[in-house]
C-alpha cells in the first residue's frame, strides 16, 4: 500500500511536473514570438526604406545617363553641321572656280575660232600662192631643161651625188675632227691605265707542239717497246690514242697526237714502263689506266693552284679540270692556261684602277678560253662551247658573256667583256707571246695585202712588221685627205669582218703628189 502511494505520488509529482513546464515554456514561446514579429517589422521597414533610397538613387543615375547621352548627341549634331557648312561652302568655292574657268574656256575657244577664220584665209592664201609658185617652177624648169639639155631625173641624180660627195666629205671632216678630240682626251689615261697593267704582269710561254720525246736508257728499249711481231706498241696505240714513232733517233722515240692530254698520259705511261721494264700488253693497259688517274688528279691541282693564285673561289670541280686541261693546250705556241691566268691579271689591275670590281674582272679572264680545253672533242667555237660549258654549270652571266663575246661574235653586256677583249689583245699582241707557223703567217700576210689592194683608189699595199701594220699607198688624184680617213676605216673593217690574226693590224693609208724633174 505504501508502495502504491509512493507510485501514485510520484505520477502526480510527474505530472505537475510537466505541466508546469509546459506553462513555463509557453510563456517563454509567447515572448520570443512577440520578440521576433517586432524584429521582423523592424527589418520590412528598414528593407521598404532602403528600397525606396534605392529607387531613388537608380531613377538619378537614368536621368544622369539620360542627359549625358542628350549632350553627346546634341554635340555630335554640332560637329556633323560644322562638316556639312564647310563642304557647303567648298562646294560653293568649287563651283565658283568651275564657272571662272568655263568662262576661260569659252573666252580662249572664241579666240580659236577666231584664230581658224585667221587661218583658213591665210590657207587660202598660200594655196593661190603655191599655185603660182608652181607654175613660176615648171617654166623654168623647161627652161632649165632646154638650156643644160639634162631630164629632170637625170638633173636630180647629179644633184644627189654632188650632196652625198660633199656630205661624205663632211663626215669624214666630222669624223676625224672627233677621233682627234676623243683621242686627245683619253689616251693618255687609257694608256695609264694598260701600261701600268703590263708592267705588273707577266706570264710564261710554250712552244706549240704536237709531239713529245720520251728518253730511252738505250737503243734496245725500241725493241722491247716495239714488242714480238709489234704487239707491245699495238697495245699501246691502242690504250692511249697516241701514234707511237720509233726511228733513227738514238735512245729516243716520239710521241705524236692533237690531243695534248692524251700525248701527256702516254708519255707519263711509257716513262713507267721503261722504268718498270715489264712491258707487255697487260701491263700496258695496267700503266696506262694508272696513267689516267693521275693525270685527272695533275689536271685538278693545276686548276685549283690557277684558281688560288688569282683568288677565285666557288668554281664547280668540272670547271676547275677544264682549267686544269688548259695547261696542256697550245694556241700560236701561247700556253693556255699561263695565257688565261695572264688576262685575268691584267683585267684585275684594269678593273681596280677603273673602280670596277676587281674579283669579278679576274673571274672573267680566267674562264674566257675554257672552251678550248674541249673544242677539239665538240663542234663550234670555243667562244660559243665555253659560253654553253659555263652556263651549265650556272656562272655569273658576266662570266658567260666575257667567254662568248671576247671576239666580238655576240653584244657585250657589261664592261667586264671589254677588259677582258682587252686584255685577250695585250697578252697575245706582246712580242715573243706567240707565234704561228710559217706558210699560214705567208698566207696572212698575202691575204692582207689583197684585201687592201681591193679598193679603189689603191695604188700599192705593204704588210710590215710581220703583219701588225698595213701601208696603203693611194692615188692622189683619185683620193683626197679626207677620203684618206674614209678608206683606212674601211680597210680596218673589213680586216675585222674577213681575217683572223693574234693582237691587232694598224692601217695606215699615205697619199702623197711626187714630182720629178731631171737636170740636163
């Protein structure tokens, strides 16, 4: 029972327990309630407040944007109005000028007009005239004709040969007057000029040659050379192109062959031969091979020795061997390659004294006769192969056109050809430079004086100084002073046109009145 009480004691305690609580904490949910409603008025009345400034602040800034836009518009509207006034106003000024100026035109067109009237008349006037001038001519025109007893034609031809005789006359005057003039003016400094570039330059010579000696230790060398039933000397001919002559000579046989490369090999093949003393047909195509190397080799050194000597650098290796080759070749018994490294030289010393460059000018003369070191294996000329040769392997055109053009067959494009014609002439015109054989010096010499003798007016032709000069002797009756300056020119021109000779001819035609009268 007690146990009971205490249960229900503690129920009714729990229970007011709990409901007190439950007072408490509604009455404290009351006052937070009320708290937070006041809080929450707060917070719409402070949030409508700030809306409104706000509002207000935005509705300042639009109607700010809004003026500022008005002034730039109002502004730029100002601006576009000043732009169109003043081209009003160049329009205006433009159709002013334009309506002076039309007045001009019309004003200088009236006085045109005027000016046809003017000139029209004075046509007519000239017509009239020129009628009675005609008229006044064929009268005495026929009587012209009745008293010379001459036609019209044949009256005009005589009149046309006496103005062209006195016009050629004129021109010779002309003519010598401004060689005279030029002359006076540049020889002293064109003789400067090559003087001083001969006397700085100097090249060896060769005699030309189509053989070659090779020295045997003794006679019974031919024997072995020559072979059982010639079989050795066969094999020879055959592997080197070379016709080998074996005669009287003692201790000595001979080389004979045009091709200068080719007589070298076989002459450096023989001499291994007889030093080897093995000699049969094997062997000799063996040497002859070995031969050939070295000769390509030799052939390259003395292309590039040439190129360093005279500073040329870049050539293709074919362009060097060709120079090389030329240091085998011969013309008028002048070495090729000592001939070409001679103008190269000589066009470097021109060319610097001239300001030109002097590379440049070197490169030209060394590679202006390289179509001789093939032309005897192509056809043409080796002007026009070396030109073709140099082309191929892609040379400056300067190059190309100082091969092709040295002796005057094509146009010069640049004053390095020139150099180069010239220096061609003063190496090959020196005396002791070359030579040639005697019945085609003959044979020149007789060519010459024919071709001089061919004109009229020639009295007597003379070749002197070994064919360098030609004296002509002409009529004095026939020919006078100044036809004189005619016919030398003439003379040269055909030299140059019909005749090939090394270095240059000089003409010079004499005309002279002699009287004789004998004492008795």
């Amino acid at each position: 029972m007690e146990y009971l009480s205490f249960v229900l004691v503690a129920v009714v305690g729990l229970v007011l327990g709990f409901g007190l609580a439950w007072v408490i904490s509604r009455r404290i949910g009351d006052k937070s309630l009320v708290k937070i409603e006041s809080q929450a008025e707060r917070i719409i009345r402070e949030a409508k407040k700030d809306a409104a400034i706000r509002k207000k602040e935005a509705t300042l800034e639009i109607r700010e944007k809004s003026l500022k836009e008005r002034a730039d518009l109002n502004r730029e509207v100002m601006e576009k109005r000043g732009e169109i006034d003043a081209i009003e106003k160049e329009v205006v000024e433009s159709a002013a000028s334009l309506q002076k100026k039309i007045d001009v035109i019309e004003s200088k067109e009236k006085e045109l007009i005027g000016r046809v009237s003017t000139m029209q008349t004075r046509e007519k006037g000239i017509e009239l005239a020129e009628d009675k001038l005609q008229k006044t001519l064929t009268a005495q025109n026929e009587k012209l004709q009745k008293i010379a007893q001459m036609t019209p034609e044949e009256a005009k031809q005589q009149l046309v040969d006496n103005m062209t005789n006195e016009a050629k006359l004129e021109a010779a005057a002309h003519i010598k007057e401004i060689r005279e003039q030029a002359e006076a003016d540049a020889e002293k400094e064109a003789r400067e000029v090559i003087l001083q570039s001969i006397y700085r330059c100097a090249a060896d010579h060769t005699v030309e040659t189509t053989v070659s000696v090779v020295t045997l230790p003794g006679d019974e060398m031919k024997g072995r050379i020559i072979g059982r039933e010639g079989r050795n000397i066969r094999a020879f001919e055959t592997a080197t192109g070379i016709d080998v002559i074996v005669d009287d000579t003692p201790e000595a046989v001979i080389l004979s062959g045009y091709d200068p490369v080719r007589r070298e090999i076989a002459r450096m093949a023989l001499e291994k031969l007889i030093t080897d003393g093995r000699i049969h047909p094997t062997r000799i195509e063996e040497v002859v091979e070995k031969s050939e190397a070295e000769m390509e080799v030799i052939v390259r050194e003395f292309g590039e020795q040439a190129c360093f000597e005279l500073g040329v650098h870049g050539a293709h290796t074919d362009l060097v061997k060709m120079l090389g080759k030329l240091n085998y070749r011969t013309s008028y018994g002048q070495n090729v390659l000592a001939h070409s490294k001679e103008v190269a030289i000589l066009c470097g010393l021109m060319a610097s004294q001239l300001g030109l460059d002097d590379l440049m000018a070197k490169r030209c003369g060394l590679m202006h006769d390289i179509g001789k070191a093939i032309d005897r294996v192509t056809e043409g000329t080796h002007t026009q192969i070396g030109a073709d040769f140099l082309t191929r392997y892609k040379e400056h055109e300067f190059v190309v056109n100082s091969a092709e053009s040295h002796h005057g067959d094509v146009e010069m494009i640049s004053p390095y050809p020139v150099l180069v014609q010239t220096a061609d002439a003063i190496s090959g015109a020196r005396p002791g430079a070359r030579r040639e054989p005697l019945e085609a010096y003959v044979k020149r010499l007789t060519q010459l004086e024919e071709l001089a003798g061919s004109f009229k007016g020639v009295s007597k032709a003379y070749a002197i100084q070994a064919g360098r000069e030609i004296r002509v002797v002409v009529e004095h009756d026939k020919v006078n002073d100044l036809a004189s300056t005619i016919l030398a020119g003439d003379i040269a021109a055909r030299i140059e046109s019909e005749m090939q000779y090394p270095g240059q001819i000089k003409v010079t035609v004499i005309r002279e009145l002699r009287t004789t009268e004998y004492a008795k």
